[in-house]
C-alpha cells in the first residue's frame, strides 16, 4: 500500500502534535507504513513550517524547520539541524516557537 495522507482523525495526535498558538496554521499528515511511522507537516502565517516525524529511520520523534518553500532551513535561531529525540511537550513548544519566527 502507498503512503496515505490523512488529516487528524484522533485526539490524541491532535494534542500531542497540533501546538497551542495564536497563530494560524495548516497541517498535513501521513502514516508511512513503508516506514514503520508518521510524518506530519505545519505551515504558519509567518511563512515557515515544521516537520515533525518519527519512523523507523528517524532519531525517535524529530522535529526540523521549514522555508517558505517547504524545504528544511538550517539558518535559524531555533536550530541549525533536525532536533531529534523530542518528547510530545518538546514538539510543541519547538511548533510555538517556529510560528513566532519574523
């Protein structure tokens, strides 16, 4: 079976992974089961997004910064790598603090 993207449907990912912000965002999720995980993608209105996975090939649940494109950035104050090995509280205080970048 192909990748399926699906949007929230249970509480829980909901809680554990939506952020509480002010700010507006889109999100998209897909359970990868050629990958034993998920990954689930942020979009803010300040432009930049999140990434946030966890699958057999990841450093546990890791969350990266994305550019207006879409692409993983290396260049801001939050990090300059993936941030792996996230608790649920870690990814959504990383997902605040991404929607407040100017």
């Amino acid at each position: 079976m192909k990748n399926k993207t699906i949007p929230f449907e249970s509480e829980t990912l909901t809680e554990v992974l939506c952020p509480v912000i002010d700010s507006k965002y889109e999100y998209d999720f897909a359970f990868l089961e050629d990958h034993k995980g998920f990954k689930a993608t942020f979009k803010f209105e300040n432009g930049y997004g999140a990434s946030v996975v966890d699958h057999e090939w990841s450093y546990g649940l890791e969350v990266a910064v994305l550019d207006s494109d879409g692409e993983l950035t290396y260049t801001t104050p939050i990090t300059d790598d993936v941030i792996p090995h996230c608790t649920t509280q870690n990814v959504r205080d990383v997902l605040k603090e991404i929607s407040e970048l100017t």
